[in-house]
C-alpha cells in the first residue's frame, strides 16, 4: 500500500475559537464514485466559528460534481465518529450526536439536534429547529420544528 499526496487536495478554512479534537479527519478527497480524486483540486471545506469537532469526527469536502463546498455553520457541536458528507451544508447552532452520518448534498437547518447513531440519506433536507431522535434513519424530507 503506497500513500498517494495528490488525495488531499481541498482547501480548509476553520473559523476563529473553533476546537478540533484527535483523530478528527478533514478534508480529504470526497468519497464519490467516477470522479478522479487524485487530480481534482476544486473541493472545499469551511467550518464555521466557535465550533467543536470532537474525536474520530469525519468532514469531506464538496466534491466536483456537487457544489464543491460543504459547510458548517457557526457554534454547532460535531461530537465523536460523526460523518458528515461531501456537499452537505449544516446550518449553525447544530448539535450533532455520537456516530450519526450525513450523506452527500444533505442540507441541515439552523437549530438542528441529529441524535446519536442517526443515518440521513443523501439529498435531503431537513428544515431548521427540527430533532431527530437517536437510531433513526432519515430518507424523506424533515419540515421546521419537527420531532421525528
């Protein structure tokens, strides 16, 4: 097994008072399938402000044939072995729990509770305030405000 530099190529921009934990992985080529990784240098990662991005936490950037930027909002709380997708655009004041995974494209709303062990499919939304109970998987659109 040979290490290939030319996979990390995205440019990360992290906000100021942001707290990255051990083992964190960020950035690296977007998990996408018939896109050369290697050679593409157009995949971005922004994570905002006052964020804290806990161990084993894992953000790929956009990818080529996406926007080409994931982002993440101000003050949210990404704890352990999250997975949060390429595309993805996470509002601020979002809390992640423990082992929850986001697809690509996914768009989560500001004020968002995502709780542990919870899977959102590729491509949707879910709308601001909402809260999405523990082991629950996620494969339609979640409205404002709603418990699911």
């Amino acid at each position: 097994m040979s290490w290939n530099p030319k996979c990390i190529l995205s440019a990360i921009l992290v906000g100021a008072h942001t707290t990255i934990y051990p083992f964190v992985a960020l950035g690296h080529a977007p998990q996408v399938l018939n896109v050369d990784d290697a050679t593409d240098s157009r995949n971005f990662l922004h994570i905002g402000e006052k964020c804290s991005i806990r161990e084993g936490a894992v953000l790929h950037p956009g990818s080529p044939e996406g926007s080409g930027l994931t982002h993440v909002g101000d003050n949210c709380l990404i704890m352990s072995g999250v997975h949060i997708g390429h595309d993805a655009r996470v509002g601020d004041d979002v809390v992640k729990s423990a082992n929850t995974s986001i697809g690509g494209h996914v768009h989560v709303g500001n004020g968002t509770v995502i709780g542990g062990q919870a899977a959102v499919h590729q491509r949707v939304h879910i709308g601001h305030e909402a809260m999405i109970g523990g082991h629950c998987g996620i494969d339609k659109y979640v409205p404002p405000w709603a418990l699911v």
